[in-house]
C-alpha cells in the first residue's frame, strides 16, 4: 500500500510539505496539498463505486462541517464555553438559573458562551451571555428542538442534520465544558468530552460538571465512576483529574478560568508536546516538574524553549515561552495534573 492509498488522517503531518504560512494567522495559506488529497479521495469514491447512500452522508457531512466552519472563523481565536444540559429544565429551576448566571459571568470575562441553541438549560446559557457572545449548534429533530429566541435569526446559529458533526464542532471550538444535568443527549457528550481527553483525541480543556446546591446528579455519577470503573481498574486512577464536579457556580468560573491562569495551550510538533505559557516557569517550578512528572516522558526532559520553527504560522502566539517534552500519550490524567501544577494548583 502507498501513501494515495492510506486514509488522510493516516499520513503523518511531516509526510505533507507544509506552505509557508501568511502573516495573518487568520488568512488562508496555500493549502493545495489538503485539497489534493480530498481531490484524490473523492476519485476513489468514484473509482469503488461507492453506494449513493454513502455518498449522500459523506457529502451532507462535508457540507454541514465547511459551513460550521464558516461560521465560527471569525471567533477563532476567542474562549468559548460550552454548555450542555437538559432541553427540558424550566425557567424557574435552580439549574435553569445557574446557567443563565453562568453564561452572564463567563461574557464579562470576555467568553462566548456555545450551546446547543434549544430551550431549557441551552437557552439559559446563551439568555446570560446575550446574543452578541452566543454561539448555537441546533440538531434537526422530529420533535422538542427548535432554536431558543436568544439565538434565533443569528447569524451565529448554525442548524446541522447529524449529531456526530455537531459534537466535532462543540469540542473543537471551545476552550472549556460546563455540563449541568440532562438526560440522555447530556451523559453522551460528557462522557464523549471526557473520553477524548483520556484517550488523547481532544486537546486538554476543562471539564466541570455542575449540580445546583443541593442537587446530587453529578455527585452519583461521579461515585459510580470511582467505584467501577476507577476501584474497578477500568481506568487510571489519575483519570478521575480530567474532570471537577461541583455544586458551585462559582467553583465552575474559577476552575475554568484558573486553567488558563499560566497555561495557555497546547500542540504536537513532531513527536514532541509543545505547552505555550503565559509567562516563563521559575526554576524551582521547573526543578519540580522535572523531579514529579518524569514518569509521563518517554525520554528527555522538560525544557523551556522559545516557538518551534514549525508554529512560525501562529504569529499572535510567537511571544509565548515554550515548555516542550516527549509526552508518552498515555498518561492523560496526570498530563491534566502537570497543567494544574504549572497553573500554581497544589498535587
């Protein structure tokens, strides 16, 4: 089997010859060699005489994701929050208001709020944040979806077919999750968010699952977690750090926000994991990490640096130090540790 023959996401990022990038980051750089591989993939289609049935969810696929992405190219370099919860919670229940609270607070720290643009725990969020900071992602179903009146007639609203497509673009575009109680829809895309970042699929975001006071929709869960799955050796018992539950609207704000106190984000160059920071480590802090996390290397050490030639295409992050190490891509949970710990949060 050669290269044309391997499916895209199987051709390695340094088999590609990557274009110099613009001086916008936000402007298109020539990315022929992308198109000349979706080119290619469709001749294939052809070529296996591909079933129309196929063909038609392929290109509804590829038509919902370039529009979503049309739409939200604007936001690109804004934080989002995304907001899952029950369509079914009233205005006048306690989870109701904390979402509208939540999405109030989170607009005047400058975020956009993205929900599932329909009624109850969706429409409360994007009620707090206001039209102008509102992201919506509707589904087309037979029954109890239509876009909530915030969000309605916005541009920024885009309606999609397929659920697989609209969860891509809640977790690629946001830089934090907020879930609040729901039903089945809501276990789905917290445990699909969860599932990402403990397998590595999702880049490191944070993950609060939000009860209102007195409510124990989250804590049960999080009790049948420890006990079967984590007692049980299902996974790591690191793994119960990807994720905060909590009570407290405020405790959400804080664990949200403190995530990016120093921490900033994070990409792959090569076999190498590069952390962009918000200001240098101390030496100390360094000597720390060096000594308390060894065993999430491969080999090597953790070395502050400055961009790698590589991301010379992010101009608007080229002044942000670099702590770069070859991460083993298996120990997530602790990875979420090491981002807590370099974001002053005590082991």
């Amino acid at each position: 089997m050669n290269q044309d023959d391997l499916p895209l996401e199987a051709i390695g990022e340094d088999e590609i010859q990557r274009p110099q990038p613009a001086d916008d980051p936000l402007k298109p750089v020539d990315s022929q060699d992308m198109y000349r591989v979706m080119r290619s993939t469709i001749g294939k289609l052809e070529k296996d005489q591909t079933a129309r049935g196929d063909l038609k969810l392929l290109s509804r696929t590829l038509r919902e994701l370039r529009y979503a992405f049309k739409v939200f190219r604007p936001f690109r370099r804004r934080r989002k929050l995304t907001i899952f919860g029950s369509a079914r919670t009233s205005p006048d229940h306690p989870e109701y208001q904390a979402a509208v609270e939540l999405g109030q607070r989170m607009a005047k720290h400058g975020w956009m709020v993205i929900t599932g643009a329909g009624g109850g725990i969706m429409e409360a969020g994007h009620r707090g944040a206001g039209r102008e900071a509102s992201l919506g992602l509707n589904i087309m179903l037979p029954f109890e979806q239509s876009a909530n009146e915030y969000i309605e007639g916005d541009p920024k609203l885009v309606t999609m077919k397929y659920f697989f497509t609209r969860k891509l673009m809640f977790v690629k575009e946001c830089s934090a999750v907020i879930c609040l109680p729901g039903g089945f829809g809501t276990l789905d895309e917290a445990m699909e968010t969860l599932t990402l970042m403990q397998t590595g699929k999702q880049t490191m975001t944070p993950l609060v699952l939000l009860d209102h006071p007195g409510g124990s929709y989250w804590k049960d869960l999080g009790e049948f977690i420890e006990k079967q799955l984590r007692d049980g050796g299902m996974i790591s018992p690191e793994d119960v750090r990807l994720y905060k539950i909590t009570n407290s609207v405020d405790e959400a704000i804080e664990e949200t926000l403190n995530f990016y106190r120093v921490y900033h984000s994070m990409r792959y160059v090569k076999n190498r994991l590069v952390f962009r920071l918000k200001a240098p480590l101390a030496e100390s802090k360094l000597a720390y990490i060096q000594e308390h996390y060894a065993d999430i290397l491969v080999d090597g050490t953790f070395e502050q640096t400055s961009p790698q030639p590589e991301e010379i295409g992010e101009a608007d992050l080229s002044e942000l130090p670099r702590l770069v190490f070859h991460f083993n891509r298996r120990a997530l949970g602790r990875l979420r540790m090491l981002i807590d710990c370099i974001n002053g949060r005590p082991d």
